[in-house]
C-alpha cells in the first residue's frame, strides 16, 4: 500500500511540475507580448531556485567536457612537440652534414696546397685508435698496403703542415704510427728564423730540441720546422714552437722546450705522405720487398 502511494505521488508531482511549467510558460509569453518585463512571483521564484540546481547539475557535466577538451589538446600539443622534435632532428642533422663538408672541403683544399707545395701525393686517414701509454706514444690509422701505405713514410696533419709522425707498420688495411711525442722518436730540426740546427726529441708533455749551445741563436717563441736532412722527413713541415730555454751553463749541449705544432689530443684525421725518403728507402725497401716505385699510390 506505501508503495502504491507512493507512485501515486511521483506521479501527481510530475504531473503538477510539468502543468506548472506550462502555465509558468503560457503566462511569460503573455506577459513578454504585452511588453512587460517583469516576472510573474511564483516563476521569479521557480527561476530563482533553477540557478543552483542547473548550477549543481552542470558541474560535473562542465568538468567532463573540459576534461575531454584538455586533453585533447594537450593530444594535439604532444602530437605538435613530436613533429617540431622531428623536424628539428632534421635540422640538426642537416646542419652537421653540412659542417662535416665545408671541412671535408677544407681539407681537400689544405691537401691540394700541401701536395703542391712538397711535390708529394698524400693519402687521407682517419685515427682509429691512439695509444698514449707512459713509454709509447703511437695510433693506429685505416690506410695500408691497400691504399700504397708503407713504413717509412711520413705522416702530417693537414692544419698548419704539422708533423704527426712516421709509420713503422703497415697490414693490408691498417697501418700504426710513431707519433712525434713519442721517446723514441727524433727529427733533424731547423730554427726557422736563425737557421740554427738541432734535434727534436719525444718527451712526457713536450718536446725536447736539442742543439749547439755556441753559436746556437735560439729564442722563445721561434718555429722550429723539419730541415729535410737525416732523409727522413722533408724540408718545411713545421714541428712546434720554442716556449722555454734551459738555463746556460757549460755544456756543449742546451735544451730548449718545444710545444707540439698537431694538437694530439684532438688529432682526427691525418695525411700520409705516399713516398719514402732515401733513409726509408734503404731501411724498408730490402724488409718488404718493394721497389721504390711500390710506394706510389695505386692506379684508379
């Protein structure tokens, strides 16, 4: 019985709203009609308790929708910052591409100039792999016999015609080398301003130049190049600058300290000389074989 009454009730309410909200309607569009502006008592009421409720229904509604929305965008922004990423991506890797080639460029240009000014042909190779240990001081490059790389032959950088040093052993497709810092390594060198003359030693952080205290007229901040004599190395490949004297005193011999004209530390990529000199020539021609001519690049 409570419950039929109460069906009764929802019923007669539901009915008694939508009946009210039709005469509230029918007396609006009069009222408005007649040009009056004003609401009726009960329907300024009825619009009054309307605002909260619409107010509390609409709320979880309005934050479903702007949730929806939100994300969506932010959708589209993540979607955005990939293809803004991508594209700079692109960018960045075009832009090392094309410093990679001017260098390249400039490389081939310094090796033009070197092969003209020396009258040598040189070969392009790239440091694989460097050895700084304490007594040994050599790299590893990816040229060999394959590319007309043999022992002997000297190696040079391409900035400032800095010597790098010699190669002592070659395979078909790789070859090491002696670099200048190494202690075994010694070079004739020449002072370029006095032409005074001496010999260039490896050291543990620099070079050592060795030369006649008499008559030796050696200074700070002198260039100190090849002089092509031991038949070794060629004339004019520069090997470092002057940046300290020993104190004088009565031996035959003084030292003066020399910093390396190649920067090792950030040595890349390194030329080789394709011709032995008549030292090398002697040295290595009868241990493996090749003639002097072998030395020449091969024939494309």
């Amino acid at each position: 019985m409570t419950e039929y009454r109460s069906r009764v009730f929802i019923a007669f309410l539901v009915v008694g709203l939508v009946g009210f909200s039709l005469v509230n309607m029918v007396v609006d569009r009069r009222a408005l009609g007649a040009g009056d502006q004003e609401l009726s008592w009960w329907s300024g009421l009825l619009l009054d308790a309307a605002v909260p409720v619409q107010k509390t229904i609409a709320v979880p509604f309005d934050l479903i929708r702007g949730t929806w929305w939100n994300y969506v965008a932010l959708q589209d922004v993540r979607d955005e910052n990939a293809a803004l990423r991508s594209k700079l991506a692109a960018v960045e890797d075009e832009n090392l591409q094309l410093r990679e080639a001017l260098v390249a460029s400039g490389r081939l240009a310094l090796v033009d100039e070197m092969t003209d000014a020396f009258d040598v042909p040189m070969r392009p190779a790239e440091l694989v792999g460097l050895d700084v240990s304490a007594w040994f001081r050599s790299a590893l490059i990816d040229c060999g016999r394959s590319c007309g790389v043999h022992a002997g032959m000297p190696v040079v950088s391409p900035e400032h015609f800095g010597l790098v040093g010699l190669v002592t052993t070659t395979s078909l497709r790789a070859a090491k080398v002696m670099l200048l810092i190494d202690r075994q390594s010694a070079v004739d060198g020449l002072v370029q301003r006095s032409r005074a003359r001496g010999v260039v030693r490896g050291g543990k952080k620099a070079l050592e130049f060795e030369f006649v205290a008499r008559g030796g007229d050696v200074q700070v901040g002198d260039e100190i190049i090849t002089s092509g004599l031991g038949g070794v190395y060629p004339k004019g490949f520069r090997i470092g600058q002057v940046t300290a004297l020993s104190a004088p005193d009565a031996r035959l011999l003084q030292t003066a300290t020399v910093e390396p004209a190649v920067d090792f530390g950030r040595l890349e990529q390194v030329y080789v000389m394709l011709r032995r000199g008549p030292t090398m020539e002697l040295l290595y021609s009868t241990q493996d074989g090749d003639a002097p001519e072998s030395a020449e690049p091969p024939s494309s």
